[in-house]
C-alpha cells in the first residue's frame, strides 16, 4: 500500500474522525468529569494497570461506536456509485480494501495509543513508584478491538449496502456490549450475570474498584484469537466479490470464537487475578505496605510506629503489634476480617486518603482502637458512626480537652445528628472515673474486632450528657 495514496486517504475519507471520537471522547470523560476514575487507588491516574483498565471501561462506548463509523466508511463505493467500476480496475480486491482498512486501522490505533500515552504521563507524574509492563496487554487488546470492530462494520456494510447498516451495528453492539457486561456484584471479584466464558468476548471490562486486580493471561489470549477472527471476517466481506466468498468470510469469526471460548477462563476468579508482584509486601520494620504503594511506606512508618505506642498505653497487651495495608478482596459493602494483632490500613478509606503528619497518626490510632467492620470510602460510603466513636477514642487516648473529629462532620441531617451524639458520647465518658474511662474503651475495642459495635462511643438518640 503506497504512503501517498494512504495520506490522502487519510485527509479525504472519515477515517481519522473515528479515532478522533475515541481519543478527544475519552479525554472528555477523563478530565472534564469528576467521576469515581479520579479517585482511590483505583484511580485512572493512579496506577499503570488502574490506567489501562480504565481505558477499556470506555470501550462500553467506544466499541459500538467505531464499528458504526466503519459502516458508514464502508458504504463509500454504494454511495457514490462506483463499485461497480472499481471491480473492473486490474487492481485486486484485497488490495483495495486494505486502503481503508489501513486507513481506520491507523486512525484509531494512533488516537488510542494518544490516550494511553496522556493516561501514561499523568501516571508517571504523579505519587507511583511501583512500574510494570502487566498493563501492556490490557491495552494492546483494547486498541486491537477498536481496529476490528471497524474493519468488521465496513465489510458488513459493503456486503449489505443500506443506510440502515450502520445504526444496526451500532444498536447490536451496544446491546451486546451491554447485556455481556452486566455485573453481578455481590462477589469480592467482577462478574457478569452472563456466563464467564460468553461475557469475556466482550473486550470491555468493568469498572476498576480494586488496584491489585488485574487481567489473567488467558484472557488475553482468548480475547486476541476472537477479535483477530472478528477482525479477518471483516476484511474477508470487505475483499470478497462474490456470494461464495462472503459466506466463506463468517469462518474466520466463527473459528476465533471458537479457540476463544476453548482458552477464555469459566469462572471469574480466573480471569481476574490478583497482581502478585504489585501486592508484594513492602515493610519497615512492624509497618508493611504493598510493592504498589511503597511510595507510602516513609510516611506510614514513622506514624504507625508513634500509634502502635499509643496503642500499647491504651490496651496493654491487647494492642496490635503491626500495621499493614489491608489486601484482602472483598465485595462492596462486604465485611472486612479484623484481627487484634494488626491495624489494618486501606488508602481508599477517606480517613486515610490524604492524610499525612498528624492526622495520620490519629487516623492510625483509632482504626486501633475502634477497628471498623465495613469500609468508608467514595465506591461504599457510609462509616459516619464509626468514625465518630474512632474521634471519641482518639482524643481520649491523647487526652485532648476536646473532642477532636477525624474528619470532616459535614452538613447533613444525618452527620449533624451523629456528631452531636458524638459530643454527648465524649462529655460521658470524660465525666467517668479513670479506670471506667479505660474499661470503657477496651470493651468498645473488643466489640469493634467481633463487628458488634453499634453506636460505639455515641450517646443514644436523644440522650443528654449526665
């Protein structure tokens, strides 16, 4: 294929716009909207796997979209009437369809590949010092995706030549797309209600919620043998000239499905797997973070170590001995497994987001203390309650002269009604006698570790100080 004949190509047809679409698009979302991919650890900006997973996410949009643009490419030579003299040129077939199939292929691999390459910098400039090439394959199967979901609009187009074809395609794909990534969410993995190996041809994952999940090898396989067969379908139709190459073009599709459904992993605790090297522990002496968050690790240390000998002042021989970034999975929601010995740490929790110096030590302090059941971050909410009775113990345990809250109180009814309970909770137990005052918080902390806390430290509904 001559360099000349695909620059003008590229300036003459629609071919540029459909990664245009994908590039300008997904940087629309990205950095215009403050959705859920700024935040957490799982932020689009936060790790390179995070990145590129969040990237596919878009591909729910995307995918449709460019198999749609393809159609409408492909429906050049019916719309202004020359295919018929194009067939009589002695130039063959499949070299002319590898003109404009070229030419989408090179439009949307170069916006994809700016995408991830935006995505790549703001990674690299930001807090991260953990690299690895595991989210290579995620992208490169995206953007080969992309590619074949072009090409396969445009032979479909040429094979059915109608203004209809192109809303069509895009109709079905956003439907498929739609039902295959419909996700049950009641596990600590991402699943689909459809069948793991059927909702796995679809190359959008679901949203990023966990920064150690990644994809698993066969994955990428099984997905690359099914869009390469999607992608040789899609030329075949695009070349053929007669009724018998059409019908043998469905062949390569049908076989990559195939091989597809043969690799692809049937449940789907197989196809996301666990980072092992971005979990590695990372430790400073009782402090131990993940290899992923190792750029933490100085800051933690120092106050983790400074908590864990409040702890011990406070509890005795009850007080945990470590600290350690929790890693295990579990559902939205779900109840997190606690332990005495450890303080466990989860970067995602908005008491632990953004704090450094002395607000993380006291962030450290109370998750000690008042260990919490359930998760309080911007994906699970919640935790009002819990975060209050933490604020009540910590400014006992540094004998503050008042309450000092770990956060924000906000302004909702609800937050006002917990943080007035909250200063009715602190004003009781300062008013009782010192030992009553550590028996007191030993049995909110032993209640706490068996997920029975209730309302902590908290005054009941309506209760005043005695």
């Amino acid at each position: 294929m001559n360099s000349r004949v695909l620059r003008i190509e590229l300036r003459r047809s629609v071919a540029p716009w459909a990664g245009v679409v994908v590039l300008g698009g997904s940087l629309a979302v990205f950095c215009l909207i403050d959705g859920i991919w700024w935040k957490g650890t799982a932020g689009w900006s936060a790790q390179w796997t995070t990145m590129a997973m969040w990237t596919r996410y878009l591909l729910a949009f995307w995918w449709p979209l460019t198999v749609g643009l393809g159609a409408v490419y492909g429906l050049r030579e019916s719309r202004s009437r020359t295919t018929e003299l194009l067939a009589t040129t002695p130039l063959p077939a499949w070299r002319r369809a590898a003109l404009p199939a070229g030419a989408a292929a090179l439009s949307l691999a170069a916006g994809f590949g700016l995408l991830v390459l935006v995505g790549g910098v703001q990674v690299a400039l930001g807090p991260t010092t953990y690299t690895s090439l595991g989210w290579l394959p995620i992208s490169l199967v995206a953007a080969l995706a992309l590619v074949a979901g072009a090409v396969f609009g445009m032979g479909v187009a040429r094979t059915l030549p109608s203004v209809l074809t192109p809303p069509a395609l895009v109709v079905f794909f956003l439907m498929l797309t739609s039902l295959l990534l419909r996700e049950n969410s009641d596990g600590a993995l991402p699943s689909s209600v459809a069948p793991n190996r059927l909702a796995q041809l679809s190359p959008v994952t679901t949203e990023p919620r966990e920064m150690l999940l990644t994809l698993s090898g066969s994955v990428h396989v099984g997905q690359t043998l099914w869009l390469l067969g999607l992608l040789a379908t899609g030329f075949a139709l695009l070349a053929a000239t007669t009724p018998r190459a059409r019908l043998l073009a469905v062949v390569p599709v049908l076989a990559g499905a195939l091989l597809a459904l043969l690799v692809l992993p049937a449940a789907a605790r197989d196809t996301y797997v666990v980072d092992r090297a971005a979990a590695a522990p990372v430790c400073d002496g009782p402090v131990c973070v993940t290899r992923a968050n190792g750029a933490r690790l100085p800051e933690l240390a120092t106050r983790g170590k400074d908590a864990l000998r409040v702890l011990h002042d406070v509890l005795g021989g009850d007080a945990p001995a470590s600290v350690r970034e929790d890693t295990v999975l579990r559902a939205l929601g779900g109840e997190r497994s606690l332990s005495g010995d450890v303080v466990l740490v989860d970067f995602d929790e908005r008491l632990f987001v953004d704090a450094t110096g002395e607000r993380l030590t006291r962030a450290l302090i109370g998750q000690g203390l008042v260990p919490n059941c359930y998760g309080n971050s911007d994906r699970e909410g919640g935790g009002q309650g819990t975060v209050a009775s933490q604020s009540i113990a910590v400014s006992w345990a540094l004998h503050d002269s008042r309450l000092q809250p770990l956060q924000d109180k906000g302004s909702d009814t609800y937050s006002l009604q917990t943080w007035a309970a909250a200063e009715v909770g602190w004003q009781r137990l300062t008013a009782l006698p010192p030992a009553e005052q550590r028996a007191r918080i030993a049995a909110v902390h032993d209640a706490a570790l068996a997920c029975s806390v209730g309302d902590g430290l908290l005054a009941p509904a309506g209760e005043g100080p005695r």
